[in-house]
C-alpha cells in the first residue's frame, strides 16, 4: 500500500491491539530522528482488508529483549526480517522521551541479530521501541518494568533530583522524576548522621505543582523528609553546611548552663527527661529562652538547676510546630573528680599537721608505745615474711614494746572481724601514742581494689583521719619506689633491710639496742638468726611473686 494511502486511513480511524502502538504523527508533534512525540492506540478494524504481512507490518516489528544487570543493558533481539531501529526511552502520558544524552543511542539492527542498549537506571516507566526504518514507520514498544518491584528500588531513589527550597520556617522540597509518579512525604527525625529516620505524627508534607511543603518547622539538617512510593522509601535531608542554631553545655556547681547560638528569632525550651521516657517525653517544669535580636549570631544562656545524678536534658526550638529534639547528657565525671582532688589534697594537709604533731610528743610516757603492723600480704609466703618482720622489730625495739600485727591478733580477727579489730588497735595505738607502721607491697593486692578480707585493715587506715604517726616500709625485692602511690609518697620511707637502723630510731628503741651500723645489730646472735629469716623469705616472696 503506498505510504500516502496509508496516512489517509491511519488518520481517519486510529487502530490498537494489545502491546502495539502507532506513531501517528500530527502538525504540532516535533520529531528527533526517529522518535515520534505523540502516540496513539490503533484499531483492528482498520486493518481488515489488509493481508497479513501489512497488518504485522501495521502492528509493528517482533522483538524480544533479555534484562542483564550486571552490565545494566537490556539485550534486544530482532527476528528475521528488514532492518529496525531499537531504542529505549521513558514513557510518560503522551509521549516516550529520550533517556539522558550519554544512554539516548538509537541503533539500527538487522533482522535476526541482537543488539544491547545501555541503560543509566533501572525504572518502572523504563520501555523499549523499535520501528521500521521509512519515514513515519509503525513503532513496537514495550514497556515491562512497571510490575518489576528491582524498578522501586536504589534505581528508582538514585533517579530521582531533589531541589532544596526551604527558608524560615517553611520546609520545602521538590522532586525531579524520570517517571509519571506521585510521591509521598513526610517528616522524620535523625539522632544521628548514621541513624534512623523517625517518624513524626500528624507531619505529612503537602504537594503543590511538584513541590513537598511543610509550614512551621525547624530547619535543622537532622529534620528531614521521608518520600515513599508504594513499599520503597527515601530519606533526603536538607542541603544546609550548618543548622540555623546550636547548643552546648556547662556545669557550675548544682547547675546545668546551656548555651545557645542562633542567627534567627526563635524560642528555645528545655525540661529533663529520665532514661527510658522517650524522645518526646520530659518532666515538668519546661524552660524557656527567646532570641529576638535580629539576624546577626546571637548568645543565649538557659540556667536549669540539677534533677538528679543520670538524667538528661531535652533541648528544642518550641516557636515552631515540628521542632528537632536533641538529648543532652551531662558527664560529672569531672566534677567527681574534683571533689576527689580536694579530698585527697586534705587528706594530705591534714596528715602532715597529725605527722608534726605526733613528732613532737615527748619520748617518754606511762608505758611502752605500741608498733601496729599493718600489711597486705597476699601469699603464705608474704604472710611468713610479715611475722618474721615483726619478731625482728619486737625483738630489736626492746623495753617490752609490742608489735601488734594481726596474724598474732588471728583468733579476735575472726572473731570480731578485721575492720573492727583494727579500729581497736588503731584506738589503742593512738591512745599510747604509738607508731603504725604501713608495709607496702606491689605483689600485694592494691588498696582500692584487693578481694583478699587482710587488706581491709590497710584500705580502711587510708581513710580514717587524724591517726598516730605513720611511717611506711617495704622490702625492695618486692616493691620499688615507683610501686608507692603519690598520696603516701610524702611519708617517711624506708626500704628494708637496708635502711632497718633508721627505721629503728625512728620507731624510739631503747638506748640499749639502738645501733648505727650492720656491725653492731649483727653481732648480737639473737638478731641475727631473725635478719638472715628476713632475708631468706624476702627471696623466697620475691622469686614467688616473679611467677605469678
């Protein structure tokens, strides 16, 4: 049939069957290439009197397709037959338009070869054509992707361009589809920058000619809309470098001082909220603040007093509807930690005044002053080396002073217990105006955190306060001076056995066993068995202590 007949009966009577379309061209259609701008559904009535090759050539060319992913192509293939032009495009209401300028390659194929077209996103609206290659020759398309649910997915979302319009307090946000679909929207809330977005209630956005709006939100970047379409979903947050306000915090004494930073007119509000409430949810009374100086940075302080230790603060811009929620939690860690610096700098201060004091008593009394041995030997061999050190000192001090130390004392320490043993033999020690005597042991377990019961009486002397006079010993095998923690630094040390004379004379030995060398304490025998004791276990500890 000539191409004028053609025309003439195309134009009077538009025919279709199902997935054949043809291009019936109009004055105001503008074509490119070979691509036709408007298309029209065709009826078979019109094609009754044609034979059977025209009425294909009427329905337009057979054609297959196979989708690979991998190479993000679709793989045509044309049967035998004259040569088509294949090309894939974006189907909207009257027309099929062209995919971006670097996938919009149409390609002439010859009947019974196959060809790829590349696609730049996997789409629902995404169809295949081909045609015959004379002027205004019937199209085939096809369009298979729109029950396809990989169409929905990070394609579709990646597709998509969205133009940031908001301003003041109005949210505003306008998507750019390649396909003839509305979306949803609505607004969520991030924690975080690698959180999830969570809803809001009552916060769905309005669409106007292609714009999302929302009124009465504060646009902070963690405010975001969430668009939806069917069971596939995308989050877009605003575009903004840096919110329009900020907050920090502060602590001073039992108050909490928060600091806001705001180049708008706004109302910030403040409650604290217990753990486990929820983002919403504070407790009463609600404080509240107000920047009214124009544009320009401006500093606002909200003092809030104290609730209790473990609670947070719940900040928000309250002048708006939909308003980003931060938690704040105060960390009085440092606070802790300069009540303990304070306590331990008195502590101090106090020791050195027991210290000069103590020093200062006169020699001589009603009786012998006791020694009280404190320890915290955490072996049997530590323990043998600790009784032997006390029959050394006993022995050495002479004039009948005792040595109170409670692996002697064992039957009352069970008994009564070993804190109130101590503060017995603390009483008595202060009440004669004794010595206690702190024997320190890195091998040992550490004051603040030892499990074995004997080092209670050692943890509970470095809190108790006044006390008598305190004088520290350890072995060298076992400790060294850097082992000594800094509080108790500043007490007379002596590192035993080497400096056992001066121990003696500090601890007043009778005039009678004072020595100022080895050669006079060794040359009595009863000493020197207990000294070569000491030493013999100090190795043995020593060696022990290495093991473990």
């Amino acid at each position: 049939m000539p191409v004028s007949t053609q025309r003439k009966l195309l134009s009077s009577r538009c025919l279709s069957e199902k997935d054949h379309h043809i291009s019936i061209p109009s004055p105001d259609t503008s074509h490119k290439g070979l691509r036709s701008k408007r298309m029209q559904p065709s009826d078979p009535e019109a094609v009754e009197g044609l034979s059977k090759p025209d009425a294909r050539r009427l329905g337009g060319p057979e054609f297959s397709f196979d989708l690979l992913p991998e190479a993000r192509a679709i793989q045509v293939t044309v049967p035998p037959g004259p040569e088509v032009s294949v090309r894939l495009c974006h189907q909207w209401a009257l027309e099929c338009e062209e995919l971006s300028h670097h996938f919009s390659a149409q390609k002439i194929v010859s009947g019974g070869h196959t060809v790829e077209l590349s696609y730049e996103f996997l789409l629902p609206c995404l169809c295949i054509e081909v045609s015959y290659l004379q002027e205004d020759g019937v199209r085939r398309k096809k369009c298979p992707f729109q029950s396809w649910p990989e169409a929905y997915g990070s394609d579709f979302w990646a597709s998509v361009t969205f133009t940031d319009y908001s301003q003041h307090s109005q949210m505003v946000m306008k998507p750019t589809l390649h396909c003839p679909l509305k979306l949803e929207a609505s607004l969520c809330q991030r924690q975080g920058w690698n959180t999830i977005c969570e809803d809001l209630p009552n916060a769905t956005a309005q669409e106007s000619e292609g714009q999302y709006v929302l009124e009465k939100v504060d646009l902070h970047p963690q405010l975001c809309f969430k668009f939806s379409f069917g069971n596939s979903s995308h989050v877009e947050c605003p575009r903004r470098t840096a919110p329009s306000w900020n907050v920090s915090m502060d602590t001073q004494a039992r108050q909490l001082i928060l600091h806001f930073s705001s180049r708008m007119h706004a109302t910030f509000s403040a409650a604290w909220s217990h753990p486990g409430l929820g983002q919403d949810s504070w407790v009463p009374p609600v404080y509240s603040v107000s920047q009214t100086q124009g544009s320009s940075p401006v500093t606002l302080d909200l003092i809030i007093p104290f609730l209790r230790p473990g609670d947070c603060v719940l900040v928000w811009r309250s002048d708006v509807q939909f308003a980003w929620k931060h938690l704040l939690c105060p960390d009085v860690s440092h606070r802790r930690l300069g009540l303990l610096i304070l306590a331990l700098l008195a502590f101090t201060t106090l020791l050195g005044v027991v210290m000069v004091l103590t020093r200062r008593r006169p020699l001589s009394g009603s009786g012998p002053a006791p020694v009280l041995l404190l320890h915290a030997a955490d072996s049997e061999a530590q323990r043998l080396l600790v009784g032997a050190l006390a029959e050394l000192l006993r022995v050495a001090l002479g004039g009948g002073r005792d040595v109170i130390v409670d692996l002697w004392d064992g039957t009352r320490v069970a008994r009564v217990g070993p804190l109130p043993w101590l503060w017995a033999a603390r009483a008595r020690v202060a009440r004669e105006r004794g010595t206690v005597l702190l024997l320190w042991s890195s091998a040992g377990p550490s004051p603040a955190g030892g499990r074995d019961p004997r080092a209670a009486p050692l943890r509970a002397l470095l809190r108790a306060a006044p006390r008598p006079l305190l004088l520290l010993a350890y072995f060298s095998r076992l400790c060294a001076k850097g082992d000594i923690p800094p509080p108790l630094r500043a007490l007379p040390r002596y590192r035993l056995l080497h400096d056992l004379p001066r121990l003696l004379r500090a601890l007043d030995a009778r005039p009678s066993t004072k020595v100022t060398g080895w050669g006079g304490l060794g040359a009595r025998s009863c000493l020197r068995g207990r000294l070569e004791l000491c030493r013999q276990l100090e190795r043995e500890a020593a060696k022990l202590a290495d093991q473990g």
